[in-house]
C-alpha cells in the first residue's frame, strides 16, 4: 500500500482473476467451484469487514477507474488456466493503483481469504466514527452531571465491530 496514496475516502477494489476451464480433465484437477467459493468468500468478508471503505469485488474484470457517475469502470480479461489471483485497488485523484494481495499461479497454493483481509485491514487507514448514545434514568432521581456512565455494547447490527466492547462516557446535562 503506497503510503499517502490510499485515504480513508478511497474506494477499494478487489479484482479476482479466476480459471474458468472446465474441470475435471487428464491435467486439470479440482473443480470450477473451488474457484467460485473464493470469489464468494471475498464478497462476503469485504461486505462483513470493509464497508466502511466502499469496497467491490469483481471476477474475471480489470479495475480502470470510477465514473462521474461514482459508478465502476471495469473491462473483461481472459483468465489463464490455473489463476486464483487476487488484486487490491483503488483510485487517488487519478491515478490509479494496484497490489497483488495473492497468485496462485505463482505461489501454487490457494488463498486464505480470512488471512489475507485480516491483514489488510490492519493496514488501511483508520475510520472513524462519532457515536452518540441516549441513556435514559429508569431508576427515581437524576444522575447528577459529571458522573461516569459505562455501557456495555450486547445487542447491535456491528458494522464497527463494537459489539462486546466495554464503552464509557460523562452524563454532561439533564
């Protein structure tokens, strides 16, 4: 990841370049759905982990850019035989950028789709988010101002991976 070039606004792009033969033959083991589960795998981790950067995942397609539409530009690419590879990027003004996150044509081995986007997202660039919370006083007389409150996150739809973590804060009025 090219240091300055990838903000916490830019847009991520993961290109997977995915053999389509058909399978199995004399030289070609496994099946083309060993193929397709990496492919849905990463739709479905970069939906559960990278929402908050507005990440795509395209199969067998070359990333070009984003329209003024903000809609993606891509172009089909013909898959070689064997290829399980799997290409971050992303666009800065306009220039656009690319890193090889895993070949399996040159690795000969598959990815781990869980290793690989938990290493990513310790590398991108922090998002953050301003939560705000309403507690309310369900027990008789008032919270005096200046009081710690701490509340326990157990129930949530966890787009920001809160959930279980201890949050504190100050009652500050009313």
């Amino acid at each position: 990841v090219k240091e300055g070039k990838l903000t916490a606004q830019s847009k991520l792009v993961f290109q997977v370049e995915y053999c389509t033969a058909e399978r199995p033959t004399a030289s070609l083991r496994g099946s083309t759905e060993q193929y397709l589960k990496i492919l849905e795998d990463l739709k479905e981790r970069c939906r559960i982990m990278f929402w908050e950067y507005n990440t795509k995942v395209v199969g067998n397609s070359k990333f070009e850019g984003w329209s003024s539409a903000r809609e993606i530009l891509t172009h089909a690419v013909k898959p070689r035989i064997g290829a399980c590879e799997i290409t971050l990027s992303w666009q800065h003004i306009s220039n656009i950028y690319h890193v090889s996150m895993h070949s399996k044509v040159q690795s000969r081995r598959w990815p781990s789709i869980e290793v690989m986007t938990q290493e990513l997202l310790h590398l991108l660039p922090v998002q953050y988010h301003e939560i705000r919370f309403l507690l309310q006083n369900t027990m008789d007389g008032d919270i005096p101002q200046g009081v710690r409150l701490s509340l326990k996150v157990v129930q949530a739809l966890d787009p920001l991976r809160i959930l279980g973590k201890q949050i504190e804060g100050f009652s500050d009025a009313d």
